[in-house]
C-alpha cells in the first residue's frame, strides 16, 4: 500500500519562532507511516487578515495556499487556530464570487487536519515512542477545541509517554488571551485572561504546560516569564516526538 502523501502546512510562528515543532511533526508523520512533504511555495493561512475584515487579502493568501496544498493526499497543520482557518473558513471566503476557489477550498477543507487529531483519528496511532520525566498540564487551544474537537487526542497519545503524568487545569478550555488579533485590541483584557490561566497552570502543580498552538504556548511563556515562574513550555508535538532535547522550552535561553 503507498504511503499517504502528507503536506506540512507548518505556519508562521512554527517557521519564525519554533522550527522544532516542524521537525517534530515531520518525524511523528514519518513514524506513523507518511509520506511528509513541506511545499515551497508556503504562506501565511490568512487568519490575521480575515480576523482584521481584509477579505480581498485573505483570499489572495488562501488562493496561494490552496495551489500549493492542494494536490497532496492530506494537510496537517501542528496549529488548531491555522488548521481551523483552512478547514472552516477558506470555503466562505469566496462565496459566490468565485465558485472556482471555493470548489477547490472545499476540497481541500476536507483533507486538513489538526497534527495530533490527524495522528489519532485518521491514522489510528494508539501510542508513541518517547519519554519525559515530569508532570504536564495541557491547555485546550480555543480554535483547536472549538473548530476541530481536539480535546481527548492528546492526552490519549501524551498517556503513552513513559515517566510523563498528566494533571489537569480547572478551566483546562478557558482562553489564555491571546485570540491573534484580540490581544493588541485588547490589551488590558488579554492581561487579565493570561494572568488568571497562568494561576490556573501554578496551582496545578505541573512543572510543563503543554498546548497545540504556538500564539498560545508564546502568550504563556511570556506571562509565565514575568511572573517569575518555573512552569515550562513546550509545543505537544515536540513531547510526543522526543524532542525535547532539541530545543529548551518555549521563552528560555
């Protein structure tokens, strides 16, 4: 049987801020059977722009992403918020305005997955081969969680990582305050938002918080940070793949 062809949509804060969730995206496809290819041709999703109302950007984006995507089996995305946008919201980009694109967002819509959703509910993977010695919390990444139902697939794989115990957040799916563009509207209520998920995070007691969407993971690591806390953070991706040791965690030298 050929192996599925898998194209990486690896995504901006992936690209500029950890290249080491791409890697370890790439190896968990790779373990899991794919064929894994990261197309040249790779842009921003075009959420900013569609959350901003600049619709006629957003769809020169989406159609730069969709030529580019589309001829593979599948796209997975290490990001709920960009999967959600390619998923969800490409189609209603172009309306009736241009039925073309919109046949192919369709199209590709039905092929995108969340990274870890994909690992499990499309592939099937019961367990991973890695180790990390501590205790994580796992945050719910709203788009991730509202989108594309991603709220049991990584604990399901994170259960499988020798020496890791899981402990959960009271409010494990309430926003961290990041929301893209929400946080620079709306400084001070994202402020407030952070602050009460990073009192949620210190009195779990984990040593690592864990989330699937970078925006969250860098809004944690920065709140975190100032606080003078001793929490960690880290991509899931990277814990599932063992890569840990490629990279500290998200916001420390």
């Amino acid at each position: 049987m050929a192996k599925p062809r898998v194209a990486l949509f690896v995504t901006c804060l992936v690209d500029l801020y950890r290249p080491t969730v791409g890697f370890s995206a790439i190896r968990l496809l790779e373990d899991a059977g794919c064929e894994v290819v990261v197309p040249p041709r790779q842009t921003c999703c075009g959420q900013p722009a569609f959350n901003a109302g600049d619709r006629r950007s957003a769809q020169e984006i989406a159609r730069q992403v969709i030529d580019a995507f589309l001829p593979y089996d599948y796209v997975v995305v290490p990001s709920g918020s960009c999967g959600g946008m390619i998923a969800h919201h490409y189609p209603s980009l172009f309306g009736d305005t241009d039925p073309h694109y919109r046949g192919k967002a369709e199209a590709m819509a039905s092929r995108t997955h969340e990274l870890v959703s994909f690992l499990t509910d499309v592939l099937h993977v019961e367990r991973v081969k890695a180790r990390y010695e501590g205790t994580v919390t796992y945050h719910d990444a709203c788009a991730g969680l509202r989108e594309l139902g991603v709220r049991k697939q990584p604990r399901k794989l994170l259960n499988t990582v020798e020496g890791l115990d899981i402990t959960e957040l009271a409010e494990p799916d309430i926003c961290c305050g990041f929301g893209g563009t929400f946080c620079v509207k709306y400084p001070e209520i994202s402020t407030r938002m952070v602050t009460d998920k990073v009192r949620d995070i210190a009195e779990t007691g984990a040593d690592t918080v864990l989330a699937g969407d970078m925006g969250c993971l860098l809004n944690l690591a920065g709140r975190l940070r100032r606080e003078g806390s001793p929490v960690h953070v880290r991509h899931v991706a990277e814990i599932l793949a063992g890569m840990t040791a490629a990279a500290p965690p998200i916001g420390e030298v």
